[in-house]
C-alpha cells in the first residue's frame, strides 16, 4: 500500500478523507464501516472516538483490514478476561 500522509474526518460527508504520498486521495464511508464492524454499542462508540481524535490510525486499521481486531480487543473486555 502507498504511504498515508494524512487523514482528516469531514463530519459533513461522514467520510475520513485520506492523501497517500503519490497525490491520490481517498474516502472512507464511516456509516459502512460502522454497519459492518459496529455490533456493539461500545464498538460504535468506540469508532466514533477514533473518528473525532484519531483519524489517521483509522484509516490505517481500516485499510490494512485491522479495524474488527482493534474493536475486539478494546471494545469486548470479557472477551479478553476469558484468554
């Protein structure tokens, strides 16, 4: 994958809009990301978290196909207690 230079949340378009470092930019559908990974109230809450103060990390995870391993672990503690 091409370098990620930068990411910024547009709460207009819901949307986390990414620019690699060839020039090439891309949008995020957060309501489909949401709808996809968001089972839970705390994993949407916790999307939404990452949205607002990390939106370069969520792109990241989401495009490195990392996003439902993050969600399970901070969102599903006793999930984690079980292990």
């Amino acid at each position: 994958m091409n370098k990620l230079l930068s990411c910024r949340y547009n709460m207009d378009a819901n949307r986390v809009e990414a620019r690699f470092k060839d020039g090439t930019t891309l949008a995020i559908d957060c309501i489909a990301v949401e709808d996809e990974y968001g089972n839970t109230p705390a994993q949407r809450a916790e999307l939404d978290w990452l949205l607002y103060n990390k939106p370069l990390e969520y792109a990241q995870m989401v495009l490195g196909g990392e996003i439902e391993h993050y969600l399970s672990l901070s969102c599903d503690h006793g999930r984690l207690e079980e292990q």
